[in-house]
C-alpha cells in the first residue's frame, strides 16, 4: 500500500504539467479548426491520473 502511495504523490506532481500542455494544444486546435479528439482523449486520461491518486492518498491517510 505504501508503494501506490508513493507512485500517487509522483503521478500528482507530473500529470497536471501534461493536463496543462493538452488543454493548450485543445485551445489552440479550437482556434485554428483542427480535430481536438486526441487532445481531449489525453486531458480525459491526465484528468483521471490527477484525481484517483488524490483519491487514494486521502483513503490512506
């Protein structure tokens, strides 16, 4: 259990630098009219590897 601990805290650290980067790259596709499915996807995934570790530090704490 203290390993998903610890793999929580350095996944709270790094994927909110890759949500940030995908919703720019969204933003800027919606100017530009380009398909945002893939920038979308990836905000999904980052967005849920933000939240379920913040989750699972709160349940162990």
């Amino acid at each position: 259990m203290q390993f998903i601990a610890v793999i929580g805290f350095y996944t709270i650290w790094v994927t909110p630098i890759i949500f940030v980067v995908n919703l720019i790259g969204a933003i800027k596709a919606i100017k530009e009219g380009r398909q945002t499915e893939k920038y979308t996807i990836a905000c999904c995934i980052s967005l849920m590897l933000i939240v379920i570790p913040i989750y699972m530090m709160l349940m162990y704490i």
